[in-house]
C-alpha cells in the first residue's frame, strides 16, 4: 500500500477515535480524568506533594497557569458516602460528586475554620489517602445553564461544597510571590484556591482535557437513569 495511503487512513481512525471521546457538548462522566479550567483566569485546578505551611497543613492546592502538567488532572467519582456510580454515568446538574488528584489520590477539600493563606476565606487542601476521606470532600455540580440536565463539557459550572456552603473560588489579586511567599517558594506565580460564602464569578470553571469516558450505552439521557432493560 502507498505509505501516504497508509498515514491517511491512520489518521482518519486516530480523529475519529479522538473526536468519540472529546465532543464538547457531551456529559462529563464519572470516572472521568479531567482538567478543570478557571473561566476568569485560564488557570487550571492544581495540586502536588507540597504541604500549606499554615492552616491545616494538608496538602496545598493552587491555581496552575499552564495546561502542561499532569498535576492539573483530577478524576470525577462518586461523592462519600454516596452509592457507586459506573464509569460512563453522566453527572447532573445538581449531582454530588468527590474530585480526586490523579497523582497524589489526595481529594478537593474545605473545612469551617481554617484560613486560606492570602485572601483569609476559607482553605482548600488536598484530603485522605487513596480516594478515601470524610464528607468534606463532598461537592455539588450547580450549572449556570438553566435549562442543562448534566454537566456538559463546554459548560461554565460552579462547585459547592456541601458541608460548609461555599463556592470554590479564585483570582488573579491572589497569586504567590515573593512577597508573601518568600524567594524559595515552591507555589511561586500559582494562585491561591480558597472557598468563599458568595457566588461570583470567580466561582465558575470548565471542564477541559483529559481521559472523557463516553456516557453507558445501557444509560437513557432523557429519563436520567439506567435502562432496565438492559441491566
């Protein structure tokens, strides 16, 4: 076979293959490993084995200005506590769900009574061990599409915690420097993530690439639920 033949064909099966996995207007699924953009900022939910030096001490997370690193990709299971969700299920608007750190399995996390580092709203850290860890990690999906039944890709959302009622948040007055965050600084020209009692628009994101599990063949978008039938 002619190679130019040849490298055609391969990439028309590798943009269909690509294109069944990336459709924007598609749910996002659970299971799913995605990054999570911030719409004001362009910067990216982030995370890494580097530990708040006050608060609480867990594991920090920031807001990453690049959408280079891997440490920006965060999996969408079931919230704790809740019943197991199958790869493929799409999330609702409304769905409470548990955003995990693919590298570290630390999980997005917020709790009453401990201080972010710049803005004094409320810290968010990187909680338990392995997927595992308390109903602080619980979040709710609140899409600003009224109209929306589930969390499409190409859709601004909101997160909010459901314990303590806040929204995840950021900006860009709340970047670390060296001025507030010393010359060694591992964060340096990362923002701060905090949660906060308002929502603005600073709390709206989206969902960007990443591993985007199809929705479940045996799952009726219009009814919301899985086919009987089928299981």
């Amino acid at each position: 076979m002619n190679t130019n033949i040849f490298t055609h064909i391969l990439l028309l099966c590798f943009i269909k293959i690509v294109w069944s996995f990336t459709g924007d207007d598609e749910p996002v699924t659970f299971g799913s490993v995605i990054k999570i953009k911030h719409s004001q900022t362009g910067f990216f939910l982030h995370s890494h084995d580097v530990k708040w030096g006050s608060g609480s001490g867990q594991q920090s997370v920031t807001g990453y200005p690049e959408n280079t690193d891997s440490n920006s990709l965060w999996q969408i299971n079931k919230c704790q506590g809740c019943p197991e969700k199958p790869v493929g299920t799409p999330a609702k608007c409304g769905s409470k769900i548990r955003i995990s750190h693919s590298r570290t399995g630390k999980n997005l996390h917020t709790h009453v009574g401990v201080s972010a580092p710049i803005s004094n709203r409320q810290e968010v850290s990187g909680f338990g061990t392995d997927g595992k860890g308390d109903t602080g990690d619980n979040w709710k999906v609140v899409c600003m599409n009224k109209k929306a039944k589930y969390w499409i890709r190409e859709d601004e959302i909101s997160f909010k915690h459901i314990n303590s009622q806040t929204w995840l948040y950021t900006n860009k007055q709340t970047d670390f420097n060296r001025r507030n965050c010393g010359g060694s600084c591992p964060i340096s020209g990362q923002l701060e993530i905090s949660a906060g009692k308002k929502r603005k628009k600073g709390s709206l994101w989206k969902a960007e690439a990443g591993v985007h599990f199809k929705v479940r063949d045996d799952y009726d978008l219009e009814l919301g639920e899985y086919d009987k039938e089928e299981l």
